[in-house]
C-alpha cells in the first residue's frame, strides 16, 4: 500500500489563487497542511528560504508548484 505524499500549501488569506487551489484539493479530498506566511514567521521563513516570490507554493512530497496550475497538479498527484 503507497501512501499519499505529504502536502503543503504556503498561502494568504487575500491571495484569491491559493483560495482556488484550497477548493481544488478539497473538491479531491485531499488532506493538505497550509502554512500562512502573513501571519506565522516560521512559515515565513520556510517561505523565504524555498526562493519563492509568491503565493501560493505547494509542496506535494519533495516536488514543488508553484500558482494555482490544475493540470500539473493532475500530473503530479496521479
């Protein structure tokens, strides 16, 4: 039996593409763990030292994306 990677979500409240890709994984019902870089420092600086210059970033095992992409999101978790 695999089991399901690890996911992570670096997000805002105000980012309205980390809000769709919430939905999105939801709709899937995949767990994930969101991390609000405004309003925790730890999450920020996890955030800080990806190098990423944007919200939202997911983790999905050791493989990063980046934006809300729907169809590299199918790709990777397939």
């Amino acid at each position: 039996m695999s089991r399901a990677p690890r996911i992570t979500l670096y997000s805002t409240r105000r980012c309205p593409h980390c809000r769709q890709l919430k939905a999105w994984l939801r709709q899937r019902g995949l767990s994930f763990r969101e991390l609000d870089i405004e309003r925790n420092a730890r999450a920020f600086r996890e955030f800080q030292r990806l190098g990423a210059r944007g919200v939202p970033v997911l983790l999905v095992g050791d493989r990063r994306v980046d934006g809300f992409d729907p169809a590299r999101l199918r790709r990777l978790l397939s």
